[in-house]
C-alpha cells in the first residue's frame, strides 16, 4: 500500500517546533518515536457538486482519478501524540472541523493542539456541507447528497484516525528541505505568457519541506511533504 501524506507547508512549522527534528535529514538522536499510518478512498459514489468554481452549472459526470484521505499518527519519546489528517478536499467548514475534532478528544483523549486536519485544495474535490453552499445553483436533492457525503465524511476520518493510532510501531524520523520551481505567483504572473517568460515576477516559495518515516529497520512508512500551489 502506497502510504504517502500531503501536507501544507504550515503543519511542517507546528511540527518542528513542537517536536524535536534533527537537522539536515539526519534522524533524532533520542528516538523513542512511534509511528502509524491509515488511508482510504473518499471519492463519490454519486454525481455530486465540485468545489472552487462558482460558474459550474451541473454535477460532476464522471471520475479522472480517485481522492483519499491520509492519516499519519506521532507519538514521542514521552507519549506526546499528533495526528496529521490530510484529504483531496477544497478544505474544512468550520463545522465539520469542530465535529470531527471533538470526536477525536472523546474517542482517542487527544487534545486540540494534537490535531492538524489540512485539505490540499483542490477545486475538484466533493461540495461539503456549510463550505459556501450558496455560491452554486443547488437543489434540494443534490443539497441532501452533499450532507450524506459530509456526514459520512466525518465518520471516515475519525475511524482512519483511531487505526492510525492503533497501527503505531517504533519508528525513525528524518526531517529535511527540497526545491520545486512548477509554482507560479500568479498575482504578477500573466498565464497566456508563461510559455514564454523565463524570469518570474513576484514573491514565490519554492520550499518543499520534508519528513520520512521509516520503521525500526528502515523501511518506508509514509513520506510527508508540503508544497504551496493553488490549483487553476
């Protein structure tokens, strides 16, 4: 099973300076780590709304490629726990961000700062639930499809996150930072001219922040990277 977690850029601050990374790709010197990991597809059984365009005019027809949502479970060398949850999503109401993590607390005793729930935002991820519902012709039917996806949703991530955190096994970590340049500013940047432009405008950020986990033995666990590039 291929076991790699997407993530923003920001979950890699909290990460490194709540926990203890070493430097240069080089492991934790006090180890102690455990690890855990957990996925499972989210894509729509039925035609429903994409989020991100308001000038679609009709549900989605078909599938290109499937979505997921990923759970990467840390424990410390002191029983500290965090737990990243990311997801081919537009991103997280509000709504469904508190529910779900208020079933975690009960659930798994975790507490708020332990939890990073982060969506890649893609534009064609599923409608949810209270995440601008307004700005698409929806109607009664199609407006019930959207909640029963949410609300099985919800009951997806918080099972995945309490097999995540079931699965969990010594492990190493290795922290470290790459370079991409595909990401383009596009507040300076003309898009019919980008095949012809070879100095971009503008500030860019072509930080690919990286953590690998591996078990005991060096095996591949899962590869969390973050990469900041909104989908067009």
């Amino acid at each position: 099973m291929k076991r790699t977690i997407s993530v923003l850029a920001f979950i890699f601050t909290v990460l490194l300076f709540n926990y203890s990374y070493a430097d240069n790709g080089l492991q934790q010197e006090n180890g102690g780590w455990k690890a855990g990991t957990s996925r499972a597809k989210i894509t729509p059984e039925e035609p429903t709304w994409l989020a991100g365009y308001a000038f679609r005019s009709h549900p989605s027809e078909g599938t290109l490629a499937d979505l997921w949502v990923k759970v990467l479970a840390l424990e410390d060398a002191k029983g500290e726990k965090l737990v990243l949850i990311t997801a081919d999503l537009l991103t997280f109401p509000k709504s469904i961000s508190d529910r779900i993590r208020d079933q975690l607390i009960a659930k798994y005793g975790l507490k708020r700062s332990q939890i990073i729930l982060n969506s890649s935002h893609t534009h064609s991820g599923p409608v949810l639930a209270d995440a601008l519902t307004d700005i698409y012709s929806i109607n009664n039917q199609q407006a019930e499809v959207i909640r029963t996806y949410s609300a099985n949703l919800e009951k997806k991530i918080v099972t995945l996150t309490g097999a995540a955190i079931q699965s969990m096994k010594p492990a190493k970590l290795y922290a470290d930072n790459g370079i991409t340049r595909f990401q383009v500013n596009r507040r300076n940047n003309t898009e019919k001219t980008m095949n012809s432009v070879t100095n971009l405008k503008g500030p860019n950020d072509f930080a690919v922040p990286v953590i690998k986990v591996t078990d005991s033995t060096g095996k591949l666990i899962a590869v969390a990277f973050g990469y900041a590039c909104h989908p067009t």
